[in-house]
C-alpha cells in the first residue's frame, strides 16, 4: 500500500468520471501531438526538398502552384517554357546552376521526371542499386516507387499520360529500369528520374525549336541576384519566378490559421479535462471525508491526505498524457500510411519532437492545478467534527 | 495510562464536555457512559488526540497531549492508539487485507501480512480478507473494525458506541470482543456508550 496505490484503487472505484477525465485529457494531447507531428514533418521535409533552391522558373500562373509543382511534386505544374528560354536563362551570370526538369507523365502515380544527374546530385542521391540513367528511355525509381511497385533492376514499365496515372498509357515505348536510389527522405523516394530526351522522345520530339520543359531550378551566383533575378524574369511574357523560401512561408501562414484553430481547440480540451479532474475530486471529497478523517484518526498525516489527492490528479495526468501521447502518435502514423498510399507526402508516427515535452508538461500541470484545491481541503479535514457528523 | 484534571472542551459558547479528575490504569477496562451529547464522543477524541481541549490537562501513556502536535501527535496517535467509530468507516472499495494494509501504511508501520491474517482469524473474519466491507454482515464489518484498531498494538483501545443498532446478543458480544483483544494485547479499555445492555459488563465505570 502506498500513495500510488491508494490513489489508483480511488480512480478505479469512480470509473466513469476517471474515464471521462483520462478521455478529455487524452484527446487535448493527442491532438496537439498530432499537430505538432504533422506540422513540424512537414516544415522539415518542405525545407529539406527545397534546400539548394533559390528560384523556380516556369510559366506564368500562381506561384505558389509553381513551387508545390516544381519542388514539391504535389501539384499540376503551370505549364511548359521553351527550352530556348530556359537555355538563355541557365547562362544569366546572376545563375549559379540552373536544373530544367520537364514533366507530363506519371506511373502508378508516381510521376516521371525528366533532369540531369544535377537533380538527384541537388538531393546527395546515389543508385543503391544499378546506375543513374545514360541513354533516352532508361529510367531510375526511387526508393519509395521501387519498393512499392516491386520492379527492379532491370523491368520495364510504360508511363501513362498526365501526372495522376489515369492518362493513356504510352504502351509503344517503355522505360528500362537501370537502377533504383538510395533513401534520401526527400522528394526524390517519390519519383520516377529519367532523361530530358526521354520525356520528349514519348511525347513525339517535334525537335530542337519545339521542345520544352517544365521548370527550371535556379540557385543563385551572388546574394545580389535574388534582389534582381526574380523582377528580371517576371519582367518576361512568358516566365514566372518564384522563391521557394516565400511561397512556402506563404504556405504555412495559410495553413497555420487552421492549425492555430486546432490548437487552440485542443488547449480548450486540456482545460476541459483540467476542470473535469477537478469537479471529479472537488466531488468525491464529499463522499470521501469519513474516509479522510479515519485516516487521520488512524494515524495519517494532513501532508498524507494533501499527497492522496495531488497523486490522484497527477495519475490522472500522466495517464491521460500517456495515452494521448501514443494517440497522436497512433493517428500520425495512420495518417501516414494514408498518405503513403496516395503518394502524398510521408508522415511517420515513429519520430519524436521535444515539443512533445512541453505538451507533457503542460498536461501534468494541469493535473497538479485542478487537484490542489481538493488536496487543500483534505489537508484541512477537521477530524473530530467528520466523525461526530457521522 | 490515563490522567485527567480540569478538562473543559466547548464548542464556541457551548460546554461540550467537564471532567474534574480522571486516573485509568494500564490494561483496565472502562465504560463511559451518559447520554447522547453528553461529551462521550469528545473525551474519546481529546484522548486519541483528534482535539485539543479548551482546558485542562491531558496526560496519556506517560504523554503530555498539549505537548505534541504536528506529525509527533500523528506518529504517537497511530503507535498509541486504537478507535472503533460507531459507523465503522471501513473504506468501501478497498477489501478487507487492504483496509487493514492502509492502517499499517498510515502508522508507518512495515507491511506485515502475516500479522493481518493473524489479528483478522483472531477476530473469525480471516476467510473474509478478500472481500470488501459491503460484502460482509454487519457483525463482521464490526470484527474487521476492531481488528483494523488493534492491528498496531496500540496501548489504548477506543470505542464509541461499537454497540449502537446491535441486537443484545451481537452487543453484548462485541464488547467481549473489545475486552478479548485489548487483553491479548496488554491494552487499555475505554468504551463510550449509552447502550444500558452494557453497563454490567466492566467494574469501571465513568459517568459523564
């Protein structure tokens, strides 16, 4: 027997009001945790795929559909620039490296890019298996489309028109896996890497003054250039410039209303639970205050009785803090294995933020608030008038 | 065991309780007897040391009580002393082993199985231990209350009204009980009672 003990056999004895307690506490967490899981990998992983970045060049349209499209593989691109212009534009002395990529097609949802060895060097990729693509036609997976659709090393598919794969299927020239990438975390698991050429080549190469691609993935010479490059190009008819690093900010200020909305609805659930922990010790004293006094009677401490009840609400804490932390983390990983399936954007249940403590702690302290008072009137329990009431 | 001068207790305004002068002796058995409001109840607690008199002195097992308070009044509450309450108040959802357990771990006092299952088969309520207090007949929730008051040693045993709401044969031998177990353990007797059924039962008699 002691505190621990004691104070669980309390909790058992009153389960719906404890369940109730643990449910609301459980639920505020874990939505936080959600949120903060989902946020922060996201935040992460848009950051890490736009790292070296500095401009995306592509044709006119909203700018952030260029970014999520160009970057981030997540939209329909804006449209296709002439390779001409993307050519004059690679050789602008404000232009460090400019990567074109030309897109269009997808298989199995995975979409086909056609880059230069510069795009999978951008990202640190390098074959786990196989080589980098040589020849128009040859294709390399990365790790997520390679362990997914199962092909490997030297299978053939056919890329279906469009970016969602329910295109038509350009049957008559099929692509040869040559090799499959090493697991970068990036956007690249998520892509299908060929040849510029090989992109034109199934879309009927109507030659050199015809062909096109879709973006161009500029980093800058000089810090000088994002002051001009950027008006430079808008100044165009044909080309648009966007920064990653403002669009993505964009991005986040606009998603981050309703992220603060659920946050603060979660905030308002821990509260709740706070109040609910409350109102079930502030309650139970009454019928408890025999039991208090023939504590005291038998021997017990006020510092005992104040300990019984803090304990109760810190259990309830803890408990509901734990549950709601494998909640969040429960969901995180459900919703990833969805997205997962959509090809979307990963989202693992696994990873752990120190934010997480802080929700902890947040947690624990409301348990600790919403039992002093309780624990406060029981420390108080005066001994000899509980019994004569009795 | 016990000495008494000039002890006065009153709530606010009103007296609840005179005593002049008051001797018990180690391992004697006394019935307090009066009627209800008397102040049975309050000398019963002003001897546990649950209240403070307003006058008077109040000596118990050679300790001054105006002299402890705090955590030495709780420790020499739960080592020196035993209270049967008239209602009982065992605690509900605990079984009757864990009843008992909770005195031990309130009086800081090592968990001692062994000597539960002793004290509760003293008592004929061993077969019971795992079985919480609404299970039981009133007559063995009264045993487990005795036993739970004489787990510790205690060198005073207290008893308010353990007869009250009793027919004549369970009174009369609850208050064997009380005199069996505080003989077997070298305690002290007091019972505070109005119950007329009783009154023969010890040679010591307090009228309040």
């Amino acid at each position: 027997m002691n505190l621990a003990t004691l104070s669980a056999s309390y909790l058992r004895a009153r389960p719906l009001q404890t369940v109730l307690s643990l449910m609301l506490l459980a639920l505020g967490v874990g939505t936080i945790v959600l949120l903060i899981l989902v946020t922060s990998q996201l935040e992460e992983r848009m950051h890490r795929d736009a790292r070296g970045i500095d401009l995306v060049v592509g044709a006119k349209g909203s700018p952030m559909q260029l970014i999520l499209s160009g970057i981030y593989h997540l939209d329909a691109p804006t449209g296709n620039i002439p390779l001409a212009s993307a050519g004059e534009l690679a050789k602008n002395r404000l232009v460090r490296k400019a990567i074109p990529l030309a897109l269009g097609d997808s298989w199995k949802g995975y979409r086909i890019v056609g880059a230069p060895h510069d795009y999978p060097a951008l990202y640190d990729a390098r074959p786990a298996a196989g080589r980098l693509w040589e020849k128009p036609m040859e294709a390399v997976l990365g790790a997520e489309v390679a362990a997914r659709t199962g092909v490997p090393v030297g299978g053939t598919f056919a890329g279906a028109h469009g970016l969602g794969g329910e295109g038509q299927e350009h049957a008559g020239e099929p692509y040869t896996v040559v090799g499959v990438l090493g697991k970068t975390g990036s956007v690249l698991d998520r892509l299908v890497l060929t040849g510029i050429e090989s992109v034109w080549e199934v879309h009927h190469d109507a030659g050199e003054a015809a062909r096109q691609v879709t973006v161009l993935l500029v980093q800058y010479a000089s810090p000088l250039a994002a002051a001009i490059l950027p008006r430079q190009i808008n100044a165009q008819s044909e080309l648009q410039a966007a920064s990653p690093a403002y669009e993505t900010a964009r991005l986040f200020r606009i998603v981050g209303v309703g992220v603060e909305a659920l946050r603060a609805f979660a905030a308002v659930l821990i509260l709740a639970a706070g109040l609910s922990v409350f109102i079930a010790l502030y309650t139970a004293l009454e019928e408890r205050r025999y039991d208090l006094a023939v504590m005291r009677a038998l021997g017990g401490s006020p510092a005992r009785l104040f300990g019984l009840l803090m304990t109760e609400g810190i259990v309830l804490a803890v408990l509901g803090a734990a549950i709601g932390l494998g909640l969040g983390h429960g969901l995180a990983a459900a919703m990833g294995a969805w997205l997962q399936s959509q090809q979307q954007y990963p989202i693992s249940g696994m990873e752990w933020r120190h934010e997480e403590l802080w929700v902890l702690a947040v947690a624990l302290a409301v348990g600790v608030m919403a039992a002093l008072l309780p624990a406060w009137r029981a420390y108080r329990t005066d001994v000899a008038r509980t019994l004569a009431q009795a | 065991m016990i000495s008494v001068r000039g002890l006065t207790h009153r709530y606010g305004q009103q007296q609840a309780l005179r005593l002049a002068e008051w001797k018990v002796a180690q391992g004697e058995r006394w019935l307090v007897l009066g009627p209800s409001g008397c102040g049975k109840t309050t000398l019963l607690h002003v001897l546990a040391g649950l209240v403070r008199p307003t006058e008077g002195e109040v000596e118990v097992s050679g300790e001054s009580l105006r002299r402890l308070e705090g955590a030495r009044l709780d420790r020499w509450r739960a080592t020196t002393v035993g209270i049967v309450l008239q209602a009982l108040h065992l605690v509900k959802h605990l079984s009757v082993r864990d009843n008992l357990r909770l005195a031990q771990y309130l009086a800081h006092v090592p968990r001692d199985d062994a000597r539960i299952a002793d004290t509760l088969g003293a008592l004929g309520v061993a077969e019971k231990a795992a079985r919480r207090p609404s299970e039981l007949s009133q007559g063995e929730q009264q045993r487990v209350a005795i036993a739970r008051a004489v787990l510790n040693r205690p060198k005073l045993l207290l008893a308010d009204e353990p007869t009250a709401n009793l027919d004549d044969q369970s009174a009369l031998k609850v208050v064997d009980l009380l005199a069996e177990q505080a003989a077997r353990h070298g305690a002290t007797l007091v019972v505070a009672t109005h119950d007329a059924r009783v009154k023969g039962k010890f040679r010591e008699r307090l009228e309040l």
